[in-house]
C-alpha cells in the first residue's frame, strides 16, 4: 500500500476536525437553545434568534466542507 502525503494526510484531518464541529455547532444550538432552552447566547438580547440561526447554518456549511476536503483527499 503506498503511504499517503502528508499534505492528504492533514486534509483528512482538518476535514474531520470541521465536521466535528460543524456537527457540535448544530446540535448545541438547536438541541440545547431551541428544543430544550437552556441558554441562549445573550440574555435580554433581541437578536439571538437570528444570530443562532446563523451559528446552525455556519455548521452545517463547515459539515459540507469538511466532507468535501476528506473526499478529495481520498482521491
């Protein structure tokens, strides 16, 4: 098996570390202050719903480039 690059290697990895947290992202700000209100991001704050809203779409679009860095790295 030929060994892989090391610039490949660190692709794989910077996906997999934007997958992470665009999946933390996600889930924090719709689990935790959305579903079950826990916290909010500044009490008081008129604007925390679309700042939130914002936070989910950042995540999900680091989850898509996350998996867009690891598929090609494969290739």
């Amino acid at each position: 098996m030929p060994q892989r690059s090391t610039r490949t290697g660190r692709r794989r990895e910077l996906g997999a570390v934007l997958i992470a947290l665009g999946v933390l992202g996600v889930v924090d700000n719709v689990v935790v202050h959305w579903l079950l209100g826990w916290h909010r991001l500044k009490d008081g704050w008129e604007h925390n719903t679309p700042a939130e809203i914002g936070l989910v779409v950042l995540g999900a679009v680091a989850v898509v480039v996350g998996r867009r860095l690891r598929r090609t790295a494969t290739d």
